[in-house]
C-alpha cells in the first residue's frame, strides 16, 4: 500500500496538478472568475484554422511514410533472432539517447542546399538538384518522419514477432502464393501493430515542436508553436492554456477512437 501511495502521490504531483492548473488557466478570466471566452476566440479565430489543419496534415503525413518505411523493415528485423535481435533493438532504441535538438540539427547539415544528400544528388546528375529541402513543408516531414520511425518500428515488431508461422507454411501448404499468403494472413495479423503505431506516431506528430520549429518555414507554423508564441510573444498564458487543452482533447479522442474501433486496448494489455 505504501508503494501504491507514492506512486499516486508522484503521479499527482507531476501530471495531475500541473493538468489541473492549465484546466482551470484556460478558463480563467482577467477578473479571477470562470470564462469560456478563450475556448470562443479559438473557436472563431482565423488565425488558428489553417495551422490546425496544417498540424493535422502533417502528422498524417508523417504516420504515412513511418508505416511506408517501418513496415518492410520491420518484416525483416522481426525474422531476426539471437544477437542480431538485440543488436537491431539497440540500434532502434540508439536515436532515443541522444537529444531531439541533436538530431534535428543533424539533418540540417545533410538536407542543406550544399549538404551531403543534395551533394552525392548533383555528382549524380540528377536533374533538378540541388533540391530545397530544408525550410519547407517538405523539410519538417523528412525531419519528423526520421525522429518518430523508431515508435513505429517497435509497435510493429512487436506484433509481428508474435505472428504464428505455422499458419503462413499451412497456407503454403495448401497452394497458397507468397503474395495471397502476405496478403490474406499476414497483413490483417499485422495490423494491430501498425494500428498502434499509427496511433503513437500521430499522437505524437500532433503536438511535435523542435523539428518544425527548426526545419519548417513560416507558412509550415504548427500548433505547438502557437503555444509557444502565445507565451514568449504575447504572453497570453491563458491562451497558451486554452490551445494546450484543445491539443489534449484532440489526443485524447484519437486514442478513445483507436481503443474503441482498432483495438488499441487489447494490443496494450499484458499477454496472458
């Protein structure tokens, strides 16, 4: 019991409280009473519309090209066993050791307009190069696509390692092709995983600062940077409060969606 009340008491005092006060900042008026009027500016402000959508299409995006990449990567790390398994675990864990800045900064230097991509590019004679991709809409999906992969990569290793090879040999055994067989059992076996991964990597994607802020230009604002301006700008603290709220509530419908139609809950419950 005593355990359990310190994990409560940290739990409280690290997520609850500061959630609570950001609750009750966003709705909080300049006369210390209780006021929507922050959630109403939001609601009608011009200002917001497009780097809500922004936001939301961009996330999308980046689930898209994890799913696009970690899929048949992670195919191939999953038949992996021994020392190449945990090796491969530790070179997908690796990124998270280092800071997010780091590797954002990183990716500057190879995607510049004379960084290493565009340079190996123009000695290859491709026609267009050296490309901009850097500072645009492109740029942040690079950048973000590379930051998240490994939360998808894990999710779908995860799944597929538990994949019963028994039935895809029964399937061959019957007649089956390689492409019938992928398509009709291993894919839909896999899908839980690529359901939670999606839901991780959007979640994420969704309320994303460093790389945009770092890698996208000024028409590629996203909503964590609307937070930011409102505090270091214009220090609208119950502003920032008020879109912090919509973020969560925008989190937290994705997640009660996946939960309810994809299974997310019963991908995330302990294996009995």
């Amino acid at each position: 019991m005593l355990s359990l009340a310190v994990i409560l008491f940290f739990v409280g005092v690290t997520f609850l409280l500061p959630l609570f006060n950001v609750l009750l900042l966003s709705i909080s008026d300049p006369n210390g009473g209780v006021s929507l009027h922050h959630f109403r500016a939001l609601a009608t402000s011009v200002s917001l519309r497009p780097v809500l959508i922004n936001t939301a299409v961009t996330a999308l995006q980046v689930t898209f090209f994890c799913v696009l990449i970690g899929y048949p990567a992670a195919m191939f790390f999953a038949r992996l066993e021994g020392w190449k398994a945990n090796l491969t675990g530790v070179a997908i864990l690796f990124p998270f050791l280092t800071s997010s800045l780091v590797r954002t900064f990183v990716f500057i230097v190879l995607l510049g307009r004379n960084g290493v991509l565009n340079s190996v590019l123009v000695s290859l004679g491709v026609p267009g190069a050296p490309f901009t991709l850097l500072f645009n809409h492109i740029g942040v999906v690079i950048g973000m696509t590379y930051v998240l992969l490994p939360y998808m990569l894990l999710a779908l290793i995860g799944t597929m390692r538990k994949i019963d090879h028994t039935l895809l040999d029964a399937a061959r055994s019957l007649g089956a092709g390689p492409v019938r067989i992928f398509l009709t059992i291993y894919v839909p076996l896999s899908l839980p995983g690529v359901a939670a991964g999606a839901i991780i990597t959007t979640i994420l994607g969704f309320g994303y600062f460093v790389t945009p802020a770092l890698m996208g230009g000024p028409g590629q604002r996203m909503i964590a940077q609307s937070v930011e301006q409102r505090i270091l700008i214009m220090y609208d603290l119950p502003g920032a409060a008020s879109i912090s709220v919509l973020m969560l509530v925008v989190v937290l419908s994705t997640y009660a969606v996946a939960a309810r139609y994809l299974g997310l809950s019963r991908l995330m419950r302990p294996q009995g």
